[in-house]
C-alpha cells in the first residue's frame, strides 16, 4: 500500500491531470449557474486572478520554508509592506506635503539610519555598551527633534483630502519591484537579528514584526493616511468607464453577445490576468533554475541536516539570510500587485488569518518545497476559500430543513458565515492525513 500510494504521489501524470481539474472548476465557474457556480465569467476571472496573487505570495513562503526550512509567520507585514509601493510610487504628489515637511522628513529618516550606522561602529570599536547606549539616545533626540514637526505640517496639509506625503508619480507596473525591495529590505533587518534563533523563536519574532509593520501602517497617518485609506490608485490596465465609453468596444463585445458592461469587466479582469501569469511564471522559472541549481542542493542540504552542513563548511546563517530576503521580496511583489489590482490601500484589511494562516495552507496542501504545488495549493484553496461562502451556508440551510424551528436551528443557520475555516481545517486534515507532503510533493 505505501508503494502504490508513494508510486501515485511521484506520478508525472498527477500534476497535469490536478491543474486540469482546476482549471475545469473555474471553467464551469464561468458557464454553469446554478447553486455551486455562478455562471458569470467576471465571477470567475475575479477569483482566478486573486489565485494568481495568492500563488505569487505561496511561492515566497515556499522558497522560506520548502528550500530552507524556515517558519514565517509574518507573512502578512511583508504583504502590506509591499502594498505600501504603489501608494509611494505611483500615485501623483501631494500638493504643499514636501514644502511643508517633506525636506525635514527625510533628513529626519537619514539621521535614524546614521545613528544606527553609528552605534554598529561604537560596538565594533569600543564594545562598550554605555558608549553604545549614549550614541543611540543622542540619535534618537536628534531624530524625534526632526521627525515630530515633520510628520504633524504633512498631516494637517488637507486632511480631508490628503494629509499624507503622497507618491513620486511613476508607472505603477515599477512599484511592483520596489514593492519586492521594500519587502527585502524588512527581511533584511528582520533576519540579522532572528535567524540565528531557533525556529520557533524566528517564528514569534516574524509574528511580531508583521503585527508591527501593520501596525505602523494603520497609525502613521503621512504614510498613507493610516485608517483613512487611500484609494483611486493607478492600474497598468485600461478602466471600465473608458472602455464602454469606445463605439469600438462596443461593436466588439456586441459582436460575441456580451453587453458593454459585462466585457468590459472580462477584458479588464482578462488584461490582469495576463501580467500576473508573466509575472508568475517569470518567478517559476527564476525559483526552478534557482532550485536545480549547487545553491539549491546546498540549500536542501542545510534543510535537512544543518549540523551535517555547518562541518563541510557551509555558513548556515548566511544562507538563510539569502533565502528569507528572497522569499519576502516575493512576498512583497504580491503584495504590491494586490494593491494595484483593487485600486485601494486599507491597512485595517491585512488580517493575519487571511494573509498568513491561508497562505501556510496553500503551501501546505499544495507541497511544500515544490513550486508548482504551491501554485496549485494556492489557487485550489482560494477557489475553495471563496465558494465556501456560498456553499456553507447553502449546505447548512439544507441540513436544518427537517429540523423544527427553535434556538438550535436559529444557531446553526447563524453559524454559517463560519463554515469557511471548518472546510478549511477540514481540508489541511485531509491531506496532511492522506497526502501528507502535499498534493504534488517534492521529489
């Protein structure tokens, strides 16, 4: 029996046929209405091109944890980071913000890095810590000095409106990269200090910077105007309005028997669609060069027997570093792309069970270590994630039918919304019970 189940899990023919399957759902998803599908094509183009993100993001936690064993549980402060690029990058400047405090903002900025710097240098020289303490204490002064009237004219210059710093106006298809730096360069600092820990220790902490980063974002009010939102962000695609406003388009969605609304919505949804799969697959083929090649066996080997790694010479922690920036700066490209595709920055809707716990499932049902199975575990679950919502309640509301009216059915028709994380542990049950390295494990 563990032959045959070993046989099918390595089977050539067990990821085409389960993308198959997949695509196959978001087909009938598009062309069957009934209580399971919704027979609209923008329905299922939507969920598609959240998988694809959710897939971009399953790969940086697959490249942490499938290549070098590491836990991050703070995936989602290294999502929100990378969402705060398009907010910085491509949104116009903010009239009257750099003339009121933007000068002093960033001096302020470069004299945290320089006593920092500093206080690196004074360790290194003198070891002491008083010396030490006494450079970082100055520094803090000299920065708050800076940073305090700053960050208040930036807030009070149109509050209603504005009150942020506002962005550099570039294409926004840049911010997707400097969404990935951004990332990085968190996990950067993050990683100097956390992975010489042991792993559950480099858990809590990844947890606590992702709660900090939110945090910073959701108070810092002339970053990106904190709760208040940010919306109206550009899109490398064409908008909706414009497209059903062209005589051309028209005749054109006419021509295939859609209304001028309903196309444009497809095209739209079509035109995302495209750039993130070049995008995915760009950083699929970066991620499997990367995984066949001498760093990637040697990053498998300090995996599964970092002792074994350290006597042949290998600097452990070195290469964890690498890989911990590499699989944030993933992170923090997908985090960007969902925040250009949604048009809107709010910090109060990056919920760790949805951005990090539900990623970690993706990677895990899909295979970890396998790049092509966190794809497919990342756009299986959301599917899943999403139909849940209208199949629970659907499923419950049958189930009570024969039950009389009263407290108890009252609670189970009211428990309904929570039917997604039931499936979902249900699901993670499943395979770890029977695929336990994942639908398309490692080989």
């Amino acid at each position: 029996m563990a032959t045959t189940r070993q046989a099918a899990a390595t089977s050539p023919w067990r990821a085409p046929i389960l993308f198959a399957i997949l695509a196959l759902l978001f087909v009938l998803e598009g062309t069957v209405r009934n209580s399971m599908f919704s027979g609209s094509w923008n329905t299922s183009l939507a969920i598609l091109n959240m998988g694809l993100i959710s897939a971009i993001t399953a790969l940086g936690v697959n490249m942490q944890w499938g290549y070098a064993g590491l836990f991050n549980v703070g995936v989602v402060g290294f999502l929100a980071l990378g969402g705060l690029a398009p907010v910085l990058i491509a949104l116009p400047p903010v009239e009257g913000a750099w003339s009121s405090g933007g000068m002093r903002l960033l001096l302020s900025l470069f004299v945290g890095m320089g006593t920092l710097a500093m206080a690196k240098m004074a360790w290194t020289r003198t070891r002491s810590g008083l010396i030490v303490a006494g450079v970082l204490l100055a520094g803090f002064v000299a920065y708050r000095w800076l940073f305090d009237p700053a960050v208040l004219a930036i807030e009070a210059n149109n509050p209603a409106r504005h009150g942020n710093i506002g962005g550099l106006g570039l294409p926004v298809l840049l911010s997707w990269v400097v969404g990935g730096l951004f990332a990085a360069a968190a996990a950067w600092a993050v990683g100097k200090v956390a992975l010489g820990l042991r792993s559950d220790y480099l858990a809590i902490a990844t947890l606590g910077i992702g709660e900090i980063i939110v945090a910073v974002l959701k108070n810092e009010d002339w970053l990106a105007r904190g709760v208040k939102n940010i919306t109206s962000i550009p899109r490398p695609v064409p908008y909706e309005v414009d497209l059903q406003a062209n005589p051309d388009f028209v005749d054109f969605a006419t021509s295939w028997g859609f209304g001028a609304a309903e196309a444009s919505g497809i095209w739209v949804k079509l035109c995302y669609m495209l750039l993130f799969l070049v995008v995915l697959l760009t950083i699929i083929l970066l991620a499997e060069l990367a995984l066949k090649s001498p760093w990637g066996r040697m990053m498998r080997a300090i995996r599964d027997n970092e002792t074994a790694a350290e006597a042949m010479g290998k600097d452990v922690t070195a290469r964890h570093l690498q890989v911990f920036v590499l699989g944030s700066a993933v992170i923090g490209i997908a985090g960007a792309m969902m925040i250009t595709q949604d048009g809107l920055m709010a910090p109060t809707s990056y919920n760790p069970l949805r951005y990090t716990f539900l990623i970690w499932v993706m990677v895990i049902v899909g295979g970890s270590g396998n790049n092509w199975g966190a794809v497919l575990g990342a756009i299986l679950i959301w599917f899943i994630w999403i139909k849940v919502e209208i199949w629970g309640p659907n499923l419950i509301g049958f189930l009570v039918t024969p039950l009389p009216d009263g407290d108890l059915k009252t609670h189970l028709l009211d428990s309904a919304p929570h039917m997604r994380f039931i499936v979902m542990g249900l699901v993670l049950l499943l395979v770890l019970r029977f695929a336990p390295r994942g639908l398309v494990p490692e080989r």
